[in-house]
C-alpha cells in the first residue's frame, strides 16, 4: 500500500475499462472503482479487475447510519477488493461499525481490506467548507480533527490533500496511511479540483498513496503519462 500510484478508473462501462487496461496487461496495477463506474457494473466489474492481477480501492465512500454501514461493509468484504473507505463525517460510531462489518465478512484466512476515511474533500475549499457545512475551524484544523477521529475509531489512515498529509503524519504517526487524490503534473488542467499538489509535492510530505485519474487516463498516450508520473512520485531522475 505505502507508495502506491492508484489509477482512478473514472469510466462508465466495463468496455472502457477493459480497452485502457489493456497496454498495461504486463504490469500490476492498483486501481480505483468509483462510483459511476461500481453502479454501472456492479460487482462484476470488481471481479474482472480482479481477474485482470490488479488491486482495487473500491471509493464508494459509505455515509449512512452504523447499522447500515456495517452491513454495507459486510458486502463489499466478499468482494476481495484491497480497500474501501467511509466518510469520516459519519463519526466513530459508524467508522467502527464498518470495521466490524468488513472483519465479520471477509472470507476465512484472507487479509481485510485496508479501510480508509474521506476528511474533506480535495474539491472543497475553505471558504466552501466554512459556508456550506458551517465548520467555523480552518480547513487544516477540520482535516486533522478528522483524521484522529479516524485513528480513534481503528481505521488505517484517510483520504486528504497532499498539503495536509504532513500535518497528519507528524500529530498521528507515520504508519497511518494517508490516501491524496487531486493529484496533478505542473502544468496540467486542475479540473473540479481546489486542493491539488504534483506528485513531487505529495512524496515530500509523506504521502502514503497518491490518486491520479484524468493526468492518465484522458492523456493522449496514457501509459507514457503513467511512467512520467510514477517516476516524478518515486522521485526518479529523468
């Protein structure tokens, strides 16, 4: 998990999925199945990834009542996906309710997925946080209060910005794993993205995995995209 490059599978069918996988078949990938993609295809999606020798963070992001958590986890568990996350908005209540749910459906003998939760979103500004969901703190201050509760409820680390991963890993340890998407070469279009970093940026604040979508998978030659990246990330001279 720690220095992982996650391709985001931002696609709509299983099609598109199959036809950018494809120059890549000799090499092990970790992917990301969002939601339009998961919604689209159901698990069967998961399974051909699978199939494929990838790895899958599984971002549907569950948001709802404990009870329900917990049971939603307990189905994503027997999928055999690598990671799936909540939102730490929930609380600790719920966050440990999808822990139970992934540790009570997990096949026997196999390793439970890493569960991560979303702090605020690397779409969100600060001004749009204080506005819309009324959290007077600034931003910084409202990720790491997150990410310990995160910590106290169990999970393995969560989703931030890579410019507050190293305020999170100096409050709460190095092996907590921080998860930063809106992750974009210099120069490249930002998108719906407000917090975004290079891939440089993100390896000297300690990220532990970094989420890239459209950089690669809209770039004209995806795979020359997905070197130049990874080298940037590993930090390896070109």
């Amino acid at each position: 998990m720690k220095n992982s490059l996650i391709i985001a599978l931002d696609f709509s069918d299983k099609q598109q999925v199959v036809n950018f996988l494809q120059p890549f078949k000799h090499e092990k990938l970790m992917v990301k199945v969002g939601m339009e993609l998961f919604y689209a295809e159901g698990p069967a999606i998961v399974q051909s990834i699978k199939e494929a020798g990838h790895d899958i963070f599984l971002d549907l992001k569950l948001h709802d009542i404990p009870n329900t958590v917990k049971g939603g986890m307990k189905s994503l568990a027997r999928l055999g996906v690598d990671m799936v996350n909540v939102h730490a908005a929930g609380g600790r209540e719920m966050m440990e309710a999808a822990l139970e749910g992934l540790e009570s459906g997990i096949i026997a003998g196999v390793k439970r997925p890493y569960c991560i939760a979303v702090t605020q979103l690397t779409s969100t500004s600060e001004n749009q946080m204080q506005t819309e969901q009324l959290i007077g703190v600034p931003l910084q201050e409202s990720v790491l209060h997150y990410a310990e509760l995160t910590k106290q409820a169990g999970l393995d680390g969560v989703v931030c910005s890579a410019q507050e991963a190293g305020l999170i890993l100096s409050s709460i340890g190095k092996d907590f794993l921080t998860v930063s998407p809106g992750i974009r070469p210099a120069g490249n279009v930002v998108g719906d993205q407000k917090r975004v970093a290079t891939p440089q940026f993100a390896r000297e604040q300690g990220v532990s995995a970094i989420v890239v979508g459209r950089p690669i998978t809209l770039a004209e030659n995806p795979i020359e995209s997905y070197v130049s990246i990874k080298q940037e990330w590993e930090g390896v001279l070109l």
